[in-house]
C-alpha cells in the first residue's frame, strides 16, 4: 500500500494549462498524490505558470515567496514550478527563489511522477527538454470529469507563427498535432465519466493536422466528425484558432454539424494593417473581416469572440481607431483585451514603446466598447430559447448554472434539474454578466 500524499495546484494561463494540471494531478494520482484545496495541509506545490503578459511571469515570484512559511512548519513539503515559466526561465527559478525543488516545462510533463519522486528524494530536479514522443500518450492516469459535465482536451500543441509579441512558440516549441486515435479514446474516456461537451485546445487549434488510422492526416474539421460520432458526447467547442488557418471544411462543419456549438474564438489582435504587418500576425484587417462574413454566411448565429493588444509598439491613434472601426464592424460576443506586454527574446520588445498613460486610455475605449457590443448581443437573448448544459450549483436554493450554445451562463432556479442535464431554457432576463429564464418542458 502506498501511503496517501496530499497535492496542492495552482493553475495560471490559458486553458491548456488547465488541461495539463488535469494530467499531472491524474499521474501523480497513480503514485499516491491526492489533491487538496488547502496549501497548508500540501505534501507537494505544484504552481502551472504563465509566461504571456509580465505581470502572470511576476506573480509566480510573489506566489513562491508566499510559501516560504509552509515550508518552515513542514520541511518535507515539496514544491515545483511547471508550465511557461519554467520553460522560459529553467534553472533561474531556483536561482531566485531556492525552495523551488522542481521545474518542468510543458514538453515534459510525461516525467512528472519520476520527478516529484526524485525530489521528494531531496534531489532539485530541472527538466525543461523539448522531447519527440506525444507527453500525454506517456502520462499515467484515466481521464475523469474533474470540472463538471464540460472537459478540456488538448490536440495540438505548440505555435510555428512567431508572432512579434509572444512567447508561446519559444514556451510551448513547435506545433505538433496528437494522433486522432489517441483523442477519440480519450474523449470516450470523459464521456463514461459524465462529460457531455469537450472543448478541443491548442494554441493554433485549427492548424490541427493529426495522423488517422490509414496514416493520412486529418484537419480539425475531420476530427471533429469523428468526435460527433460518440455517443453521449452532446457538444465539441474547440479554441483557440488563427484566422489563416480557419479552412473551408471547418467553415462548413460550423453550418452542419449539430454537435458544433455555435462560438467562435477568432483573435485578430488589431484592426490596423500596418499594426498586423508589424505583429506578424499575416493576414490584414480586411481579410479578417470577410472571413467572418463568411462563417456568417454558414452560421448566421454564430457568436463571434477576439482578442485584441493595444499599445503595441509604434501604435499611433489612427492605428488605435481602425482597431475600433473593426470591432463595430465585426459586432463581438465577448472578447479579451490587453495592454502590450514587453517580452525579452520576441521582436517587438527592440521597438519604440507606446507610454503606459496611452496604452490606459486605449484598453478603457476598447473595453468600453467591447462591453456594450457583448452586453447588447447578451440581452438579445431575451425571450429565446437556449440549449442549456448544467455545470454547476448556484448561489442560491435550487439553483443551477449553466452554458448556452453561445456560451452564455445561464442561471435556472428549479428543483427538479440536476448538474450534467442539458435543458431547453426560456430567457427572461439579462443580467450584468449572465442570463436567466425557466426551463421550457
Ligand atoms: N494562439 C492564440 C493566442 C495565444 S496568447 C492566437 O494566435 O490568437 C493569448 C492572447 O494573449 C493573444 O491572443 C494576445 O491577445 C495576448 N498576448 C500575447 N502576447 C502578448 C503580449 N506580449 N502582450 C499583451 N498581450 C499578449
Ligand atoms: Fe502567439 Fe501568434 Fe502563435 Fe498565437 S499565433 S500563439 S499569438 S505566436
Ligand atoms: Fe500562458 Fe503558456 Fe498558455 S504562456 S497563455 S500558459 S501557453
């Protein structure tokens, strides 16, 4: 019998990264780790960081020396430092801050029980190595609904598009595709666990190009039939895609495949031509735009989201305001929004900077805007049905939380509605960040 060690995560970043937490804690699970809520009662730390912005990179830090205490009442608590922060800063981590035991990138999560066992051993261990194989083919562990009847599952990895701002292709390395197989069997895995909607991740999801059983490859669009064919699978989302590699096939899928919830998370960063250019990004505003013409054409429902940086540098106002000419263009559901962040070793971390008054004042309009869009296309919801997915109880008796079909929460007091129900709902009301309204029998 191995006896039972308490496992305390924290997840930091984008969803990917809840994914991987997911997979350690079931790894670490096979060799005895039980999660816990509680830091104080942890045997093992483990922090999931998040290199994007500065400030995510700071927090870590802040966090660490948080824990220093823990470690004065217990001296075999363990602490370990994994995701983009790892990555980029390796050893470094433990040079700032020596009560870090362990620092593991995201390419090599498939060694995490072996580490966590070395340093629990008293041995720091660094493993920040780029290996060939699929990790999550190596990761110990069945798949389970650990968040409610929706799960995330990782398909593609990784980013060739070096972007002038971002780290993730230096955090995450190249883009790679896991074999069709290999997802079907784990999404049938959350299936049998209760999962109803599994949101397909990657960094460049729609780049995916995985290996089917002939050996041939097969684009997002083609996975996605193969995913519709589970029974007791309801919904497949999948984010977050690029607009170059937003194909006909996957275009179509969003008209046909009823399984396809209609949301789309299409970042286009800026709506100024010579910004794109700069950025890297190679597609320009007005490619962006009929492209959701199109996607429109196929969903006219279809609930479009972004993500947007401004002050990037050498962003002049009349940059900024074509930013915001797109975004009335486009109308937006929601949509994310951040101040540029230098990151050392990108590109545009040389160039001139934009004053931090200026970026203020841009991410305010921007977000100003982007809020009235989103609140406006939320209160046309009003008096419609919506396909509901209960997630969660609320805060009140008898009340559960749940998605629309355009990821609305929607809010239904009724006693007779349990978590993993999906319910046809009327709306009746909009409020300031959610929906509510009664279940139509
Ligand atoms: N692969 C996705 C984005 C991943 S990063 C895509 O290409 O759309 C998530 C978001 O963080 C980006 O869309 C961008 O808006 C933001 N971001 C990335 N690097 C940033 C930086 N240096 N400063 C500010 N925001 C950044
Ligand atoms: Fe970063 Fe650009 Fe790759 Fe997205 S496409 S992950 S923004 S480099
Ligand atoms: Fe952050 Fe890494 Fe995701 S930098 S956004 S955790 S890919």
């Amino acid at each position: 019998m191995k006896n039972t060690k308490k496992l305390y995560v924290k997840t930091y970043g984008c969803q990917m990264n809840v994914y991987d937490s997911e997979r350690m804690s079931e790894a670490l699970g096979e060799n005895g780790y039980e999660k816990t809520l509680n830091p104080d009662e942890a045997d093992m730390i483990l922090l999931n960081t998040c290199h994007i912005r500065e400030k995510a990179a700071e927090k870590v830090y802040s966090e660490l020396g948080r824990f220093k205490d823990l470690k004065t009442y217990n001296p075999d608590l363990k602490i370990g430092v994994a995701g983009c922060v790892a990555q980029a800063e390796g050893e470094e981590i433990i040079k700032r801050q020596p009560l870090v035991d362990l620092v593991v990138g995201p390419q090599s999560y498939q060694n995490i029980a072996d580490l966590a066992a070395n340093a629990v051993e008293g041995r720091k261990q660094i493993d920040i190595d780029f290996p060939k194989e699929d990790k999550f083919s190596m990761l110990r562990g069945v798949r389970s609904a650990q968040r409610g009847p929706s799960a995330f599952l990782t398909v593609q990895e990784g980013c060739d598009k070096f972007c002038a701002f971002c780290v993730v292709p230096y955090t995450r390395g190249a883009e790679s595709s896991r074999p069709v197989s290999r997802i079907l069997d784990e999404a049938k895995q959350l299936v049998d666990s209760g999962v109803r909607e599994i949101t397909l991740l990657g960094q460049n999801v729609n780049a995916y190009h995985g290996e089917g059983s002939d050996g041939k490859e097969r684009s997002l669009a083609q996975l996605i039939w193969e995913l519709e064919k589970i029974d007791g699978l309801a919904r497949i989302r999948f984010t977050t895609s690029h607009p170059n590699d937003m194909t006909d096939d996957l275009i179509e899928a969003h008209g046909i495949c009823k399984k396809l919830m209609p949301y789309l998370h299409l970042p286009v960063q800026s709506g100024s031509n010579r910004i794109l250019k700069r950025m890297n990004r190679s597609h320009d505003a007005e490619s962006y735009l009929s492209l959701i013409s199109k996607i429109r054409e196929a969903r006219p429902d279809i609930l479009i989201s972004g993500d947007f940086i401004v002050g990037f540098p050498e962003e002049t106002d009349e940059d900024f305001n074509d930013t915001i000419s797109l975004i009335k263009n486009i109308e937006y559901g929601q949509a994310f929004s951040f101040k540029y962040s230098t990151r050392p070793g990108t590109p545009a971390a040389e160039r001139d900077q934009v004053s931090e008054e200026i970026k203020t004042a841009r991410l305010h309009e921007l977000q100003d805007l982007i809020k009235k869009q989103q609140k406006s296309i939320q209160d046309e919801m009003i008096d419609r049905k919506v396909q509901v997915l209960f997630e969660r109880k609320g805060r009140f008796d008898n009340q559960l939380v749940g998605k629309s079909e355009y990821l609305h929460a929607v809010n239904v007091t009724d006693p007779t509605i349990s978590v993993g129900e999906l319910k046809q709902v009327h709306i009746t009301k909009s409020n300031a960040n959610s929906l509510s309204g009664s279940v139509v029998n």
